[in-house]
C-alpha cells in the first residue's frame, strides 16, 4: 500500500477540515494512518514527514482515541 498524496497535501486537507469547521466532533479529528500496510520507503517517510510537522505546530494535542470526547457513545 502507498500513501495518496505527499506530506504538504495532506497538511493542507487537516487545515481545510478544521477552517471548513467539517469535524465530527468541533476541534478534534482522528488519523487512521493504517501504517502497518505502507509498503515503500517513500510513503512511510511522507507519513514520518507529516506526523512530525503537525506535532511540531503547537497547533495540535495528540491523545489516546480513548480519550476522544464521548468515544464510549460512539462505540457502544
């Protein structure tokens, strides 16, 4: 498996999502990276890239998905 798309575009999609107000739940948004499934170097370098520049933003909180907002009512 491959990643559609490089690293800046896929910053550019978080942004638009967040400008846009299109979260499922106001100010929080889940990645499934599905990372275990990259297959070539380039794709997980652009996953690396891209994880790294959205924690070095100071924009962002990385948390556990256990501590997403209402997960329990999602999941039950």
């Amino acid at each position: 498996m491959e990643l559609k798309g490089k690293h800046q575009e896929m910053l550019k999609k978080v942004d638009s999502i967040f400008y846009n107000d299109l979260e499922k739940t106001s100010r929080h948004l889940v990645f499934l990276t599905h990372d275990q499934y990259l297959t070539d170097a380039d794709s997980i370098n652009e996953l690396d890239l891209f994880i790294e520049k959205l924690q070095k933003s100071n924009r962002f909180v990385f948390r556990k998905i256990s501590e997403y907002p209402k997960i329990n009512e999602v999941l039950n």
